[in-house]
C-alpha cells in the first residue's frame, strides 16, 4: 500500500513539473514574439533626413520689467 501512495506522489510531482517548463516556454515564446515584431517595425519606419534648413537663432529676451523707448514722431 505505501508504494501505491509514493507513486501517486511521483506522478503528481511530475506532472506538476511539466506545467511548470510548458508554462516557462510559453512565457518564453510570447516574448521572443513580441521582441521580434518590435525589431521589424524598427526596420520599417520612415527615417527623415536633414534637409539643410537650419532654424532661426533664439533672440534675446528682455528682462519683465523693460519697457520700450519711446517713439520719436518728430523724424
């Protein structure tokens, strides 16, 4: 009788075993899946190349207090 229980017990361990690496190798496959389609939309994206323009200098900013000169109307 104690055979029979040692072998239940093996045969659930095992099978227990077994869930554990198809599990694992399924959380493996989805994410070499998932790294793959992200390496081929990489590939397929459009690259913009400079076109030479360059963008205007920053100009200087004036401190909050500035108030303009007046403007002369006599010239």
């Amino acid at each position: 009788m104690e055979n029979t229980q040692k072998k239940k017990s093996r045969v659930s361990e095992f099978v227990i075993v077994i869930l554990v690496i198809l599990c694992a190798f399924l959380v493996i496959a989805d994410m070499t899946t998932n790294v793959i389609a992200d390496l081929d939309t990489q590939r397929n994206q459009v690259v913009i190349e400079s076109t030479g323009v360059s963008t205007p200098k920053a100009r200087p900013t004036y401190p909050p207090n500035y108030t303009p000169p007046p403007v002369n109307e006599a010239n």
